[in-house]
C-alpha cells in the first residue's frame, strides 16, 4: 500500500519509518507463524482544501475524494480478503 500511494501525486503526507517494540504480553499472549511486518508511520501535514490529507483543528482527518477512489479501487480490497 505504501508504494501504491507513493508512486501517486497525492499530497499532505510523508512516509516515515517507525521502530515497534513487543510486549511480554504480545510474547505470551500471540502466536504467529509468520514474522511481524514492516510498518511505516503515515504522517499527515497536510493543509486544509489544499491537500489530500489533513487534520482539521477539532482532531479529524480528512482525505480527499480523489484519494479515497484511489485507495477503495486499488489497495484497500488487497487487504480485506
């Protein structure tokens, strides 16, 4: 998903990446049988009317028509199968 959306012209985000750490809880409490994913930490800095993603002052994050046709039509259903 992040390449999906870095290779598009999509506007007020920036990739990072993003150190996890595991609990003992996690250790007792889940088993896996395959390794934990990289995970990448989607920070918005968007601005209002102007980009696809921003937070407006009373906290909620807004994307753009455009971006949310594009995540629906080529990623989001990826991950919900």
């Amino acid at each position: 998903m992040k390449e999906n959306i870095k290779n598009q012209a999509f506007t007020g985000y920036m990739i990072k990446d993003v150190e996890i750490s595991m609990a003992e809880y996690f250790f007792n409490n889940y088993t896996l049988d395959k390794p934990i994913p990289k995970f990448y930490w989607l920070k918005i800095n968007g601005i209002e009317n102007m980009d696809d993603l921003y937070i407006r002052s009373e906290k909620k994050l807004f994307c753009s028509e455009r971006l949310i046709n594009f995540l629906t039509n080529n990623c989001v259903s990826k991950y919900l199968e």
